[in-house]
C-alpha cells in the first residue's frame, strides 16, 4: 500500500491579516499564497513516487476550510503524516527570523512524530531554506491540526513575513523550489518511497491551480453582488490523483478521457450534500461538504447527485460529461441526478443559481 500524505497549505487567500508586512512588500503577499506554493511544488515532485496525497485545504485559496474540517479529512483518510505548510510573523521588520518545525506537545522527541520533526527541520535545512536566528527551531505547541489529527503531524513555518532578512528571501521562487525539494527529499528518504510508474499527464489536460485562480476572482464578485454563495470543488481521476479545485462553473472539473473517481464539494456560505453512483455498483451514502469525498477509488462514476443541506432562496446544478462526449444537461438540486448509469464520467461542473 502507497504511504499517504495530508498536504495542508494554512489559511485561505482572504484569510484577514495573513500576508507579508507592507514596508517591506508593497504587494503584501497573502500568507496562502506563499504556503500553496511550496505545496503545488511539492505535490509536482512527489508525481514521481508511489505516493496517495491529499490537499485538506482549499487548493485556490477561495475558501479557509477550518481547522476541523481539515483534521477530518486527515483522519478520515487515514493518512500517514499531515504536513502543515505556514509562513510566521512577529518580527516586527527586525532581522529576527528563520525555520521553525513544530509538532504536538503530547509527542516525545524520540517518538514517531518527533523523529519526523527533526528529519523534516534536517532536510529542509540541507536543501537550503534559512536557519535563522531561532534559539529553538524544533518546538512543540498545542496547535488544532498537531492535536485533532490521528497520525503524526507536523506544521513547518518556513520563515518570518515581516523579517527585514526572510521577506525578500521567501517571495521568490528560488526559495520555494528549495522547501519543496527538502520536504520532498524527506518523505522519500523516511518512508521509503519508491518512483511511480504512473505515466504523466499533459499541462494542456490537467486543472492546475493557475488554471482555476484566472477566473475565481470574477466568479466570486458575481455570486457575491447576486448575494450567492459560490460552489467549491474537485474530483479524483483514474490517474490516481485529486485535480485542483474548480468554483462555480468558470470551469470544469476533470480530465477529458480520464474517468473521475471520487468528488468533494463545498460552498463558501452554507452546507452542500452529495452522493455519487458507481459503474455496475450501487448509490453510496451521501456526503455533507467536506467530512469525506463521494466515490470509491478504483471505480469509476456515472451519476452525481447535489442538494443543499438546507432550504434556501437559491438552488445548487450539477451537470457531468460521459468519457470523451458533451455534457448532459443541467440538473437542479436533487430532482434528478446528472448522469446515465452505465457510462463513466470525466468531467462536472458545480454552480448556485437563483431560485
């Protein structure tokens, strides 16, 4: 069985006050952005392992999936580590600065989790991410996602967003392909992961994240002047990977030719539930937001269904395309479901509609 990782990019893009100190970046750089980064990055280098990951947070940066919910998926996955990416602040523009590797105050140094703690700090140090100045990089605090997980869990905060040394250091790309690669170089080395045969996949077929973030922005200012919440989702395709998160229908979801197995979906205000049917299988149980995915990896979905949790002005549409044909029509809330059982789908787009 292929080692799991839970990737966690912290806060979301419109998380408040999480960005670089504005004297020192007139940009003021969202903390997410630099987070998400370092783990796209790290999901491209791990492609070539047998690895499963999973992104427990919002991989546009549109939402700021909870702490909870964050955890949640984790555990239910039951994955093997949980790797929380942030960037720190408290230097207050002086040269203070550095790497910090946290894990739960409950793990002993020589335990599981502290053995992952120090080979993380180690890596990410050897591959060149600055040291610092910190007394003591390698901490222990009661943070939610090092306490509510059920596997080891670390967080990395890779250095300090108002450090008059970090700040110029960790905006650059440079920087980012270095705490990839350390991080990288570490899960390889620790668990012993061996190179995937997995073929890759075309840049021109896959969602990538830069893909799905041109148009968020547009999408969310329309839902937002209609007084809409917006839909935030992404499936798992028989390439044995989960796509970026698409919003609303400003795109798809998918890859053209490649079957989707499993689907997670949210709203940015609200509950959504939902529940896929499985080729020659049956309906599974239905999912509220993200507490789990809808699907069974290994087999492939010909029908979704999507309803909001509870009643509302507004509707939720769900519609979905058969491997390599159109789409089927849109299906409004749960009075049908998008689909025809017996053919597998390859892409769905999700959308909230006025009643």
């Amino acid at each position: 069985m292929s080692f799991k990782i839970a990737i966690d990019a912290g806060h979301g893009l419109y998380t408040a006050g999480k960005r670089c100190l504005a004297s020192l970046d007139s940009s003021e750089t969202r903390e997410w952005t630099l987070n998400s980064r370092i783990a796209e990055k790290l999901q491209n280098l791990l492609s070539n392992y047998d690895v499963e990951i999973i992104r427990v947070d919002d991989t546009t940066g549109a939402t700021d999936v909870t702490l909870a919910d964050r955890c949640a998926k984790a555990n239910l996955s039951n994955v093997d580590l949980y790797l929380s990416i942030h960037h720190n602040a408290g230097a207050n523009g002086t040269e203070s600065g550095g790497l910090e590797v946290y894990r739960h105050s409950s793990c002993t140094e020589n335990g599981e989790t502290g053995l992952w703690q120090t080979a993380i700090y180690d890596s990410l140090i050897n591959a060149g991410v600055p040291q610092g100045n910190r007394a003591n990089p390698k901490k222990t605090a009661d943070f939610q996602v090092l306490r509510n997980t059920k596997m080891s869990a670390i967080l990395c905060e890779m250095g300090f967003m108002d450090s008059s040394v970090d700040t110029s250091v960790i905006l650059t790309d440079k920087f980012a392909n270095k705490a990839a690669q350390g991080l990288c170089n570490c899960l390889v080395a620790k668990a012993s992961l061996a190179k995937s045969d997995a073929q890759s996949v075309s840049n021109t077929e896959t969602q990538t994240v830069s893909q799905a973030t041109k148009t968020i922005n547009q999408t969310v200012e329309t839902n937002t002047a209609a007084n809409l919440p917006y839909a935030v989702y992404q499936v798992y395709t028989k390439a044995n990977k989960w796509l970026s998160n698409v919003v609303d229908d400003s795109d798809y979801a998918g890859i053209k030719r490649r079957a989707i197995q499993g689907l997670y979906v949210n709203l940015s205000a609200g509950s959504v539930q939902y529940q896929v049917h499985t080729v020659g299988g049956k309906w599974l149980p239905w999912v509220t937001d993200r507490l789990d995915y809808a699907g069974v990896f290994g087999k492939n979905i010909d029908a979704v269904r999507v309803k909001l949790a509870h009643a509302n002005n507004y509707s939720v549409q769900c519609r979905v395309a058969p491997i390599g044909s159109d789409y089927y029509p849109w299906v409004t809330d749960d009075n049908d479901y998008a689909g025809v059982l017996g053919k597998a789908i390859d892409r769905i787009q999700i959308r909230i509609v006025n009643k």
